[in-house]
C-alpha cells in the first residue's frame, strides 16, 4: 500500500456555489469522521453490503465498470475503492498488460482490499496497487487515466465539486467516469421506498454489529446528495450538470436497481 500525502445557461442565485454543491440542512460529518465511520465498519462492510443488497451490488458494479469503458491495456483508476470491489472488476477488464489504482483514505479499508488481493489466485491482480490518498487531492497528473470508477464514493466526500474537478484533471481527454451511487430520486414514492428500507432493514441489521449510527448515516448522505438530472427549486445542480460544470463533454445519469441506485457516466 502506498501512502500519497499528498455551463449550463441556467439561472441561478448569486449565492448558488454553496447551496449547490453541499446542502446544508444538517449537521455534515467533517472529513475526519467520515474517515473513522468507513473504518469502523470495514471487518464487516463486505458481508453486510451481500446481505443488505441480497447480492445485488455485484451487479450494479460490473454494470458501473462496464460503463467506465475500461478495456484491455488501460491504465485505470477506482476512487474511493473501500474493499475493492471494483477494481478487481478492473483489473479482469485490463489484464496484465493494464495497470489498476485503488484509491481509499481508510487504511482499515485498505487492508481489507490488499488480503483480499492476497488470498485470490488470479494473476491479473497483480495489475492492482492501493494507494492511501484523499479524493479531494489526487495525487496524480494531469490527463493520467484512460477510464475512472467510483462507487458509493461521491455522495461521502465532503465537496463533490472539487471531487469531480479532480477526475476531469486526471482523466485523458475523451476518457470516461462512471460514478454509482444511491439514486437520490425525484420520484416521492420511490425515495420513501429507500428510507422505508434504510429504517426497517439496513439501520436494524447494521445494529446487530453494534453499527447503526453508522448505518444511520446513509438516509441522511442521499438526503444531502444531487438528483441525477432532474431540475429542482430544492437543487440547483443535479449531477449531470455537476459534471458538465466542471468540463466534461457529455453526463448521462442512468437510474438502476429499480430506482434505488443511480450511475453517471461522464466522458472527458
Ligand atoms: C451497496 C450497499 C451499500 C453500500 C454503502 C454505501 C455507503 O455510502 C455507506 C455509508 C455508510 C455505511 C455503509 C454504507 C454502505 O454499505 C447496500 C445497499 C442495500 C440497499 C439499501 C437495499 C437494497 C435492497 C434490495 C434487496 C435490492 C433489490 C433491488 C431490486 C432490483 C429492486
Ligand atoms: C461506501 S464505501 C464504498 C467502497 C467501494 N467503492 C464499494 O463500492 O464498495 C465509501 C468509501 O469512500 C472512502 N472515502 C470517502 N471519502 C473519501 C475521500 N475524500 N478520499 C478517499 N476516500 C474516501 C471511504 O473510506 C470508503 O472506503
């Protein structure tokens, strides 16, 4: 593991920047908290995210993965990789002759993610190096990467703008971001399903492992997230105009999962 130490013609308010990119409706965990909750649930974020997703988020990954573009040879990035769950998916879709970079600034995370790496047997793992670093500050050049993942990454940093700046920085022009995350839906009935399940299935099964304020978190984080693409009064920037915002050339949002989950793919 390696430590880093690292325009859309709408009208909006002249205070839009703030309200826009981070709602502040409640109190928002600082960095270095949210830094200690992905800690501490890492011995069990992998086995809770089967039992709560009944499998489901492997589907919804390799459905991120395929979106990012990611072919034989390339040199790819995972941003805020956790376990690693998408960038062993990586790394099959580079092989050998491609180079994959897990990302995380949880090193309990990590260490799940590199024994991981360790008790599989396929060689192309190999391809794979975890890198201890902060979204918000990548520690890379400019126009590196020829496709970037991140899963249930953007929705928990603490400046999605400034997260998204960076992946336009680091991408080579052309190449694309896939982003999966919670669909923060427009649709009333369907955001009442997903606090439905957070508070009856997610919050009570996290609470066997003495988890639940953790787990707690989640409602409030899509809560506090963009929509995918529809325009609101409530939201100013949605996430596909996030992306245009910060350069891309093109965004599409793809709702998943019946709704629950959402994917934005951004090419450079
Ligand atoms: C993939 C899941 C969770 C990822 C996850 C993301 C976070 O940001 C966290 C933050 C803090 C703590 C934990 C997490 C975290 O685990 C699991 C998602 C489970 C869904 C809430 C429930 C899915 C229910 C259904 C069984 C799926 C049915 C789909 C069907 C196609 C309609
Ligand atoms: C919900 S987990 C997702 C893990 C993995 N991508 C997956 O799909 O299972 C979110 C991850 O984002 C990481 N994270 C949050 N903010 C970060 C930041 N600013 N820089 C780097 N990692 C961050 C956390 O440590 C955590 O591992």
């Amino acid at each position: 593991m390696i430590a880093a130490s690292a325009h859309l013609g709408l009208q909006r308010p002249p205070n839009h920047h703030r309200s826009i990119f981070q709602p502040r409706r409640r109190p928002v965990r600082c960095g270095a908290e949210r830094q200690a909750l992905f800690s501490r649930i890492a011995p069990v974020y992998d086995s809770l995210n089967d039992v709560l997703s009944l499998g489901q988020h492997r589907i919804w990954k390799r459905m991120a993965v395929s979106w990012s573009g990611a072919r034989d040879g390339n040199n790819v990035l995972d941003l805020c990789c956790g376990s690693g769950d998408l960038a062993f998916l990586l790394s099959e879709k580079v092989g050998p002759n491609g180079k994959v970079i897990g990302l995380d600034f949880s090193k309990e995370q990590l260490s799940v993610a590199s024994s991981r790496q360790h008790s599989r047997s396929k060689a192309c793992y190999n391809n794979i190096e975890w890198v201890e670093g902060n979204a918000l500050e990548l520690p890379f050049s400019d126009c590196y990467f020829d496709a970037i993942t991140m899963g249930y990454g953007l929705r928990n940093v603490i400046n999605f703008h400034k997260a998204m700046e960076e992946m336009y920085r680091v991408l080579k022009p052309s190449s694309k971001v896939s982003i999966l995350d919670f669909n923060k839906s427009t649709d009333t009935f369907s955001a009442s399903i997903q606090e439905w399940m957070i508070d009856n299935v997610v919050v009570p099964v996290a609470n066997g492992y003495g988890l639940a304020e953790e787990y707690k978190y989640l409602k409030s984080s899509i809560q506090d997230f963009l929509t995918g693409s529809f325009f609101s009064l409530t939201n100013w920037m949605e996430l596909e105009e996030l992306a245009l915002e910060v350069g891309f050339a093109n965004s599409k949002h793809f709702e998943i999962g019946g709704g629950l989950m959402g994917n934005l793919v951004a090419t450079r």
